[in-house]
C-alpha cells in the first residue's frame, strides 16, 4: 500500500526499532529483522532516542543496529527506513537547527544517503509550526528525506501545520504516528482523526499492542518476565481490559489465530490506520503480528471488540 499522500509503497505492518539496543541485541536483532523482511515487510521504525533509558545507552543504538543491517544486507532500496527526531537530549526540541541537526545524525547512524520517512517525534509548541514545516522542507528539497511526518501532535497544531505548507507549497505531513490500540483510543479517535482523514494523511499507530497487553499473555494471578510487563499489567486493573481480553478471546478462537493478530487487524481496519506499528525482540514472536495483514474481520466481530473497548 500507498503511505497516505506520499510515494512511499509500505507494507502492512510496521516493526518498531524501539527494542533494538536495548531488550535485543545486535545478534537478536540481526535475526528479527532478517525474518520480517523475508516475510515481505520492508517498513521498519525507530527514532534518535531509542534506546537511550536503557543502562549504558546514549541514543542512537537502534539506528546503529539497523544501519550495520542493511548494511551487511544490501537491500537498501527494499526497505522504508523511518526515524524520528525531538527527544533525545540535547535535540528535545523541534527548533530549526535542531530538527537539522537530528538529521543529519540519524543518516550517520543509518548509513544512508536519505530518510524515507521523518517525524517530529512529539510536537513543540514554543516552536511555531510555520518554523518546523519550514526546516523539513529544507531537507525534503536537499534531498536528505523523502516524506515528513509527524507523531504525538494534537488536531490545531496538525491541521495549522497542514495549511501552512499547502499556502505555500511546502512539504506537507503525509502521516501521524499516534498512540492507538484497543485500550487506548481517545487520543486519536475524534478530532485528530478527522484532521487525518480530511487530508489524506495515514496513520502509523504506536503501542498497537498496548505494550503487550493485547497478545493475551497478560492474565489475572499471571507473571510475565518483561521489561514491559509493569505497564502492560496495569490494564488487568481495569474492567475494560478484562472485557477486550474476552473479546479477543472469543474472536481469536473463531479464526485459529493469536489474539495479537485480531487486536492488529482490528486497528488495521480502523479508518485512517494504513499499518499497525508493533516490535519482537525474537523472530519467533514474529508470526501472530505478521498474521494480522492476512486475517480479515466481520463486521460483527470488529463491533464486538469496538464495544469492549467502549
């Protein structure tokens, strides 16, 4: 598929990079990405800042990781590389310099000559919009990024941002990375995604699997060995993640699926949603998140998680 307004052909579903570095090594995660992309994915996300809160970390390690990658790989070309800049230390700021400083960083660490997709990793009020659509023009006319896009930014400032760059005849945002899932959905559903949808903007969901939650491995009276597991738990405190668990359940067991695949293909069937954002730190938790392109929901059933996760 076509990313939103951009030329970039993804596929439907996005490995997140945020574990590179940190819970997978260079060796695991060699091995991770070598099995998505010989299962025909080729759109990989990570940012400046991953993996910097790890121990020994500084930022950057997960674009080292994927740089060394496709290096060793040679298949530069088949893959849509995205990144993202505004959180690190040192550049947690989207001011003009910085946002070209970021950068020109991440291509060192990358190893390539352009970025297909830039985001502001998290929008910066003090910065007018004007600013910031203005720098990454700069660099989609230096030929250093292809497409530009924008994550944890709110309606007003997306829509400003928008116009602005239609007036005059900027690169514009031609997707949104929003934090989405089952459990999580007032952040997106309403406003932000009616700005999306009125431009033909794409939504690029993060914490699709709300951090784990929705595999189903979670369960009342479970211990699960992750360095997610304290935020993924905190939905077995809440009645509504009980009942997304039934649903999932329910709606898993009729396809012979993972509830992983049917909480993918239920936000892949959203409106807006053009590919799910999920990350393994094995090639063997790989399988239920590839699956979700492949399965296909009822109507019923896609109401059924709706209503649960209400």
């Amino acid at each position: 598929m076509t990313l939103g307004t951009s030329d970039l052909a993804v596929s439907p579903l996005s490995l997140g990079g945020n574990v590179f570095g940190w819970t997978a090594d260079t060796e695991q995660s060699f091995a991770v990405l070598d099995a998505y992309a010989a299962a025909g994915g080729n759109f990989i996300d990570t940012a400046d800042v991953y993996s910097a809160w790890a121990p020994g970390n500084s930022g950057g390690e997960s674009e080292t990781i994927i740089g060394q990658w496709l290096r060793s790989r040679g298949d530069r070309d088949e893959i849509v590389v995205a990144t993202k800049v505004g959180m690190l230390s040192g550049l947690d700021n989207l001011r003009p310099e910085t946002i070209r400083q970021g950068a020109e960083a991440s291509l060192r660490r990358l190893g390539v000559e352009r970025i297909d997709l830039f985001y502001t990793h998290r929008d910066d009020p003090a910065v007018p919009v004007e600013e910031i659509v203005t720098a990454l023009d700069g660099l989609v006319r230096a030929g250093k990024v292809r497409a530009v896009a924008a994550s944890n930014i709110g309606p007003e400032r997306l829509a400003a941002s928008l116009e602005f760059a239609e007036r005059e005849g900027l690169a514009k945002y031609v997707a949104v990375q929003p934090h989405y899932n089952l459990v999580s959905r007032a952040t997106y559903e309403g406003p932000l995604a009616e700005v999306v949808a009125a431009h033909g903007l794409a939504a690029v969901p993060y914490y699709a699997l709300a951090s784990g939650f929705l595999t189903g491995k979670y369960r009342p009276g479970t211990t699960v060995d992750s360095a997610r597991a304290q935020g993924a738990g905190a939905h077995l405190d809440d009645p509504r993640g009980l009942r997304v668990l039934d649903a999932l359940d329910e709606v898993a067991a009729a396809h012979g699926a993972e509830p992983a695949s049917v909480a993918l293909a239920w936000l892949a069937a959203q409106p807006t949603v053009a590919a799910p954002l999920a990350s393994a730190r094995t090639p063997e938790q790989l399988p239920p998140l590839l699956a979700a392109a492949a399965l296909r929901l009822t109507e019923g059933e896609l109401k059924l998680l709706t209503d649960a996760s209400e």
